[in-house]
C-alpha cells in the first residue's frame, strides 16, 4: 500500500537522517537480540533510566543463548528497579523459546516474531524493521500521539474503534524502503519534538500539514484515558530479622513485582508461626505506597525481631538475605529502599 499522504513519510526520513538521535546504545546495530532487548526495556520506560540498564544487561547476558541459561533469580536481579516486572519474565521465556523453537537465531517475520513471549505487534515490527529494513509499521506511544495530532484522531488512543483507525494510519504511511530509519523517526518526533506537554511545533517537520496544530488542539490530542477511581489493595509485609539480615520470599511470575524478593506477605502471627518462631517481637512501621496501572498498593511493613536466620529461611522460594547485600538483589525499589534507609530498621528494632 503507498502513503496516502504524499512525503509524509520521505519528510520524516530526510528529518531523522539529519536531526534524529543517532547515539543511542542500541543504535547502529542489526543484532535482532540487542534490538529486541531495548525494545522490551523501552516499553513505558524513558530512553535515560534504560541506558544504564541496558549496558549492565548486556554485559550480564551479552547473547540470546546466555540469557536463554540464566536462572529466573538472575535475570530478575537484573531487571530489578526497571519495572513492570511481567517484561523481565517474558524477556526469559522469550530468550529460551528462540533457543529451543528457533535454534537461536530470532525469526525475521513480524507475524513470528509477535507470537513470542512479551513480543506485540508493534514490537515485532519495530524488531524486524531496525534488523532486517522489513516493511512493517509500528505504533507505539510516541507514535499514536504523532498520528493523533497530525490527523486530529479523537478518542481514547487505546479503545478499539480508535485503535483499528490507528494501526490502519500507520499501515498506510509506510515507505517502500528505508522502513528502520522511518520508524526511528516516527519514534525520535513523538520522544523529542512530539512530546506529550509542550511540544516543539515550531521545530516539527510536519508542522505544516498537522491538523491539530491547525485547528488549536495541540494540548487535547490525544485525548486521556477516561477516568476511572482507583481500587486501593491493603497488605502486610512481615520483615523477619536479626538486624545482619532480613527473609525474603520470591514471587511467582504472574502479579506484581513478579520473580523478585519480598518479605512475606500475611499477618505476623501466621508467619511466624508458620516459621516456628511465634512470640517474637513485632513493630508495625509506617504505610507506603505505590500506585500500580489498576490498583493503588498500601503496604504496611511489620519489623519482627529474631535471635537468627529461622530454619525455614532455607526452604525453596526464601532466603536470608545480608543487609549488605540489599543493593544487589532482586528487590523492588519499594523494598530496597525500606532495608537500606539509615536507621529505619535498626530504630524499629531498637525500639522492641
């Protein structure tokens, strides 16, 4: 199918030729593995908190098949402080579904590609595009507010009418070559020019046929999510320790913080008494919170002190974790901070 808006998409790419971002680390790379890798990473995560993730990553599992043999503790390790834990899960099943399915090498379909763990359809694309030029069009969040301005596409980006209109946009406006740079420069507008509050239209190559722009409707499109009241989850998490270290469990795969190491989550009688050690002290600290895409979390962290390490703290699933060894597991951000705060915990336990 040829653009329905003739240059649109020759305009985009003499643009990023010589205004878009070219030093990024993953760029300049036909490496599918490295280009799926910061594709994943880069799903609701800004370009400058992956970087460093990204670079560490690689250095960890610097291939498929290496990421394929990791443990899931390792790879969790890894992702820990990324976010949307889910990503690092399916990156694992991913990696060992390539080896295993694949014989290692990433297959360049993008209908292949999208049937892959945590591979979507404009993931898939982007991946075959940036590795193999294939003629395939994306549709990311940068790229559904660029589309939704140029063309004053009303609704919800997300609802499915609105969607279906999309995906049909940017099919349309594909090139007959040159699809990677394209994306990268759909991609480079909606992160750099196109942004969600103040964009720089002035500097926009597509100014001039921007009907948002045109009509005054720059600060409405694309138009929010409807409303909702978030559903607000209480829990108790039970941090045994004695002072040197702290049990953690690991999460399933599947819910929040999955494959990383928490304290238990229950009442402190339970746990305790499921640990052989009921009576020992108990403090509840303050609430923290977290809001999550459907839920708002508020957790309660309840400082149990004990003598040692409970026997149980060897049983699958749980360790004994070193307070010094805090920064370098798998721990939620949340969590981390809790354990690795001055004087938190150390004024919790003295105070028992």
């Amino acid at each position: 199918m040829s653009s329905s808006i003739p240059g649109f998409a020759q305009v985009l790419i003499d643009w990023q030729t010589h205004h878009g971002r070219h030093g990024l680390p993953w760029q300049g790379t036909r490496d599918p593995y490295r280009i799926w890798l910061s594709e994943v990473m880069l799903q609701q995560t800004q370009v400058a908190t992956v970087i460093p993730y990204y670079l560490r990553f690689l250095e960890r599992f610097p291939d498929v098949a290496a990421l394929a043999a990791a443990a899931p503790g390792e790879v969790a390790a890894a992702w820990a402080g990324l976010g949307y834990y889910s990503r690092a899960h399916n990156l694992h099943r991913c990696a060992r579904k390539v080896v295993s399915e694949h014989g290692g090498q990433f297959p360049n379909s993008p209908e292949t590609l999208a049937t892959l763990p945590g591979i979507g359809r404009s993931t898939a694309a982007a991946i075959a595009a940036f590795a193999w030029d294939t003629r395939a069009a994306i549709l990311d969040g940068n790229v559904k507010r660029v589309l939704c301005r140029y063309f004053a596409v009303e609704g919800f980006p997300d609802s499915p009418a609105v969607l279906r209109r999309l995906w049909d946009l940017a099919e349309s406006l594909l090139p007959g070559a040159d699809c990677g740079r394209y994306a990268q420069a759909l991609m480079d507008l909606g992160a750099t020019i196109c942004i969600r509050r103040h964009p720089t239209c002035e500097r926009c190559p597509l100014a001039a046929g921007c009907v948002a722009r045109a009509r005054g409707l720059i600060d409405h499109l694309p138009q929010p999510r409807p409303r909702r009241a978030l559903a607000e989850r209480q829990a108790t998490f039970v941090l045994v320790t004695d002072g040197e270290g702290v049990l953690v469990e690991r999460r399933p795969p599947g819910g929040i913080w999955g494959g990383l190491l928490v304290p238990p989550e229950g009442p402190p009688e339970a746990i305790l008494a499921g640990l052989g050690m009921a009576g020992a002290p108990c403090r509840p600290l303050p609430a923290m919170r977290q809001t999550f895409t459907h839920f708002r979390l508020v957790a309660t962290p309840v400082v149990c002190t004990v003598d040692g390490p409970p026997l149980a703290a060897g049983e699958p699933g749980r360790q004994w974790l070193a307070r010094s060894a805090v920064g370098e597991a798998a721990l939620p951000p949340l969590f981390r901070g809790l354990m690795q705060r001055p004087g938190r915990l150390d004024e919790a336990l003295g105070d028992q």
